[in-house]
C-alpha cells in the first residue's frame, strides 16, 4: 500500500483545480536580467499586484539598468515607485541592492545570486529590505532550487490545511511544506498555494465550499465541518 503524503495530495488537487499555472517573469527572463525579478518582488512585498506592477512600469520607464539605478537619487526612485506603498524602505532596497551589484559584481547580477542556495541567500539577505521570502522567490524563480517561499497567503492556508505547524516562523513552516511536496512540485505549489489563498482560503471567510481540500483541511475538519453536514 502506497503512502501518499498529505502534500501530495494537495498538489494534485490544486493542480486538477488551477491547470497548469505558471508565474509571468517573461519581463526579466526576455532580457536575461535578474535584477528586475529581484525588483519586481521587493515591489511587490505588503502591496496588491496592480499597485506594484504600476509602480514598476513607472520605474522602469525612467531607469532602465542595474546601473541607472545605482546611480539614481533614492529620493527619485520614491517618487517614481510611490504606488507601490512604503515606498520610502522599497526604494533604499531597491537602491541598495543595484549598489551591491555594480559596486562588488560589476554590475553582473547573476554573479551576486549566484553559488550554494545558502550562500546567494546569505548575500540577498545582507541587503537591507531583503528577507527571507524575498530573497526564496528570486532564488525560486531565477536558480531553479527546489524551495517554497512562504508568503503571506502560503502561511494561512498552509497552516489550515494543516500542512504547516500552527506555531513556528518562517523557516518552520518552510520546512514542513517541503518535506511534504516533492522537490519537482514546490514551484506550483509555491504558485498554487498562493492563488488558493487569494481566491478560495481567504484570511477572513474561507470559501470551503470552492475548496477541493475540504476533506484534507484539518481547519475545516475542525470548524466547519458539523455545519456543512446540516445542509
Ligand atoms: S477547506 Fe476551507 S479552510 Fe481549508 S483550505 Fe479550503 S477554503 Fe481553506
């Protein structure tokens, strides 16, 4: 008898329920630039995805490299990525982070993530406004290792589910989702996890009923599952 982890069985749910998803990075890869993945998620941190897509087009509209940015005032990246919301810590990192490559990698980004997952975390994070989700996605999406950064949306619903231990930070819960689901589905995981949490398993009213885990979630098991049975 196969023993199906509960990951497994949640990645193959959520990929009957989404399809084949896949995340839009054809911007950075087109032009082989790292730099603007790294960007694209700093501006994304605690912001919807149309307020920090405007405010990426409107950055990279004025400045168009690594080095445009390393030379720009922080005060004009501010202004030019305002939508993006706290604005004022986004663009020191932002600023800081081209600083770092131009300054230490002559302006090669793909040099400073590059080497050991460890390592090009370590150097992601040494910048300020770069934490550990942050710098997981770049090295997700950009050196292909087999990780699951964990959001916002990835926390809740990983801990509902049941995934994940309800107590325990950032490197807890990462842990336990990635001995749960195989190293080849973390990236959708990652993806799906997220759109799970935007569409069904919202933070304040959970949709169970658009939810194909409904027999997996140990939060449903718990809480809703006597009242579904009513109806
Ligand atoms: S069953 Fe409900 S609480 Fe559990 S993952 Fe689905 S929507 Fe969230």
């Amino acid at each position: 008898m196969t023993n199906t982890k509960k990951g497994e069985l949640v990645v193959q749910r959520l990929e009957s329920l989404f399809g084949n998803i896949t995340f839009d990075d054809d911007f950075w890869r087109e032009r082989n630039e790292p730099f603007w993945l790294i960007v694209d998620t700093i501006l994304s941190q605690n912001t919807s995805s149309a307020n920090s897509r405007a405010a990426f087009r409107n950055l990279f509209s004025t400045y168009q490299t690594v080095e445009a940015i390393s030379l720009a005032d922080v005060q004009d990246i501010e202004r030019a990525i305002k939508q993006a919301g706290l604005y004022e810590t986004k663009a020191r990192s932002i600023s800081a982070v081209a600083s770092e490559i131009m300054g230490k990698y002559e302006g090669d980004t793909w040099s400073f993530i590059g080497g050991s997952y460890q390592s090009a975390k370590e150097r992601l994070q040494q910048v300020k406004g770069i934490g550990p989700k942050t710098a997981d996605v770049v090295l997700l999406f950009a050196r292909d290792f087999n990780i699951i950064p964990v959001d916002t949306h990835v926390f809740r619903v990983s801990r509902r589910i049941g995934l994940a231990p309800q107590k325990g930070g950032y490197n807890a819960v990462k842990a336990a989702l990635e001995n749960e689901i195989p190293p080849g589905k973390r990236k959708f995981a990652h993806i799906a996890l997220i759109r799970l949490g935007r569409e069904v398993c919202i933070a304040r009213r959970p949709q169970h009923w658009k939810c194909p885990l409904t027999d997996l979630c140990d939060y449903f098991q718990e809480t809703s599952r006597d009242v579904y049975q009513t109806y």
